[in-house]
C-alpha cells in the first residue's frame, strides 16, 4: 500500500526582517508616496486572515513597499502572487522574496491607477458573475492620497464587470484612513453616512474589519487606519449605469443637513426645477424631507430609477450639470458688467 504523503505548508525560509531591509536597501518612506509601513507580522497576518482562504489563490498585491504583509501573504499559501508597486527603489527587496519562493511571486512595477489587471492573471480563473468568487483576490495597505479614486475606480469596475473583475467577484481587502472605512461602510442614518456609503454598498457587501492604530506604522500617520473587505454582490442593489448612480447620489449628498429634495431638485435646469424634481420623489415615492444620510439603498434605487425614467423622456437631462449652469451664468452677469463699463468709458 502506498503511503500517504503529508502535504507541508509553504513557509518563508529565514530572512532578514522587515527592518533589516528597509535599513539595507536604504529605504525611507516618502511622504509624496504616502508611504507608512507595517512591520509587525502579527498585523499583517490578520489582514491577510481578513481576505478569507488565500490558500493556492492567486492574489494581487498593491503597493507591496519592504513586503511585510507580501511575506504574510505568501505564508498563507498563495500559489500566484502579483505585486504591483510604483517605487522601484522596493524592487531589489521584493525580488529577494521572489527567489526564496520560486515560481509564485511577479512583480510589475508600475501604478495601480492604470495597470490593466484584465491582463494580469490566467483566463481559467474566470468564474461565472452569479457563481461563488474566482480564486483570486486584491489585497493591499493602500498609500491614502490613492485609495479613494482607486475604490471609485473598482467600483465603476465592478458595475462594468471590468478591470479585476473580467474574472468574477474577485473579492479585495484594503486598508483606508479610519475615517474612509467608516463611511464605506456607515449604515442609514448614521454620522459617517455619505456618497461613499451608498456607492460601495449598492454594489458590494462591505465589512469592517478592524482597526490598525496610528502607532503601528512606521512613520506613524496622522490617522488611525480601517481594514475593509468587499465582496461584490451577485445582484447590484440598483440596476442603473454606475454613472447615473453616481450623478443621484453626489447631488443627494452635496446638502448633506437639509432636506433630500433640496439635493434633487439640483438635477434639473432651472426652468423645470421645482416640477421635475417632485415628479422625481412622487415616482420614487421618497419622503422629500429625509435628511440624505437618512436614505436607504432602497431609496436610492427608486430616485435612480426615477431620474433614469426622467431622463429618457427629456433628452440632454442627463449631461446637464448645474453648477456648469452656474458658471455660465456669473460668466454672462461678468460679461454684461464689462459691456457696460466699456460703453461708459
Ligand atoms: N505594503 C507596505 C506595508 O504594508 O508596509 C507598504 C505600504 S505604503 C502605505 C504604500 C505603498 O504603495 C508604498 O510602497 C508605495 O510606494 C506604494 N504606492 C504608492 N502609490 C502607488 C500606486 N499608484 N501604485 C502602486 N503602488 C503605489
């Protein structure tokens, strides 16, 4: 009889700390890069536990930096780690870890803003959008001045089933200052409820991890520091154009203390301001005098719909803009003020 062979764990051989390497390759964080590091092992195995089974998953690493968490993640078992990092003075680190685990570690160097992660992994990943999650994960100690628009832009990527999410649900676990985790994730009604809370939330199941005191980092940030988890949802909340969700919810949310239809009425021209927008809150049947932070998901679906209804029976609602309306107009009030002072003199 054969005998059973016992699968042994991958672990990193001995290698000098985190520590050791930033002093080795002489590297000072840059506060353009908002670069803070996490050397504490501990910390970077539980936002590695955070991202679920990473176990043979193919995982993308942003901004790796000295490659704490990246060791973290590569003791966990990933079978296929990318890791994209846009200072090149981490490379020389990062390819000493590549050569102490062969076959598993790529490294681009380049911006995340812009890397093609469509490209970044095998095609056989691929799962279907309603099936459980592809084998593939995102997970990073984002620099702040980058998380935002990098979130906004996965967002729109995810309505569009694009960029890492060509592959499925691909599920990603960031770190955010505090005070972002907690709007991704607020609930209605609560402090932190804003234009971030409904766009990552219509979108995603949106998890609170936990959170990474200032002190941890190396420099230490202003800020305490939030681990979020996102799986996207099989079935979006609201089934309009990220773009439209968007546009709604920003002028929602640009009077936060007032009343939601003051907001509103913002989608429309001046001329038809006050009608539009009731016709808008009748058909969404939304009490127009919630507070924007009092709004549920729900809410939001039915003044998209809403507007969505609106806008196919006006053409040129959607592009309009009415602070551009605004621009024109104290540009029109500018200019008459100089016809009249050029005609005195
Ligand atoms: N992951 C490391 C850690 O936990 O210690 C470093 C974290 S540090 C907050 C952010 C890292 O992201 C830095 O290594 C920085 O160079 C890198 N970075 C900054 N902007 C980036 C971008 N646009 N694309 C990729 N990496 C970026």
């Amino acid at each position: 009889m054969a005998a059973s062979r016992k699968i042994v764990p991958f672990r990193l051989p001995p290698l000098p700390t985190i520590g050791e390497i930033i002093k080795l390759y002489k590297l000072r964080a840059e506060k353009q890069l908002s670069q803070n590091f996490l050397l504490d092992m501990r910390l970077t195995d539980k936002i590695v536990r955070q991202a679920g089974c990473v176990r043979d998953a193919h995982v993308c690493e942003v901004g790796p930096g000295p490659g704490g968490l990246t060791r973290s993640i590569l003791n966990a078992g990933a079978a296929d780690l990318l890791l994209v990092e846009k200072d090149n003075r981490f490379i020389p680190g990062l390819k000493l870890l590549s050569e102490v685990a062969p076959g598993k570690v790529r490294i681009v160097q380049g911006d995340i803003l812009t890397y093609r992660m469509d490209r970044g992994f095998p095609k056989v990943l691929t799962k279907a959008w309603e099936d459980d999650p592809p084998d593939l994960h995102i997970i990073g100690n984002l620099p702040f001045n980058v998380s935002t628009p990098l979130i906004i832009k996965w967002l729109e990527n995810i309505s569009n089933r694009t960029g890492p999410f060509v592959y499925g649900r691909t599920r990603l676990t960031l770190t955010f200052q505090k005070e972002v985790a907690e709007r991704l994730t607020a609930s209605t009604s609560s402090r932190q409820r804003s234009r971030l809370s409904i766009m990552a939330q219509y979108l995603c199941t949106v998890k609170s991890c936990f959170t990474i005191p200032g002190r941890a980092f190396i420099p230490k940030p202003e800020v305490d520091v939030g681990v979020v988890h996102f799986t996207p949802l099989a079935q979006p909340q609201i089934q309009q154009p990220f773009k439209l969700v968007e546009k709604v919810v920003r002028n929602v949310f640009q009077f936060r203390r007032k009343h939601c239809h003051k907001g509103i009425e913002m989608l429309f021209p001046e001329a038809q301001r006050l009608e539009l927008a009731e016709v808008m809150m009748r058909e969404a049947d939304v009490d127009p005098t919630l507070r924007p932070t009092e709004l549920s998901i729900t809410d939001f679906r039915a003044l998209t719909d809403a507007y969505s209804h609106l806008c196919s029976e006006n053409p040129g609602l959607l592009a309009y803009d009415f602070r551009e309306e605004l621009r024109l107009k104290h540009l029109n009030k500018r200019m008459g003020m100089t016809t009249v002072r050029t005609q005195k003199t």
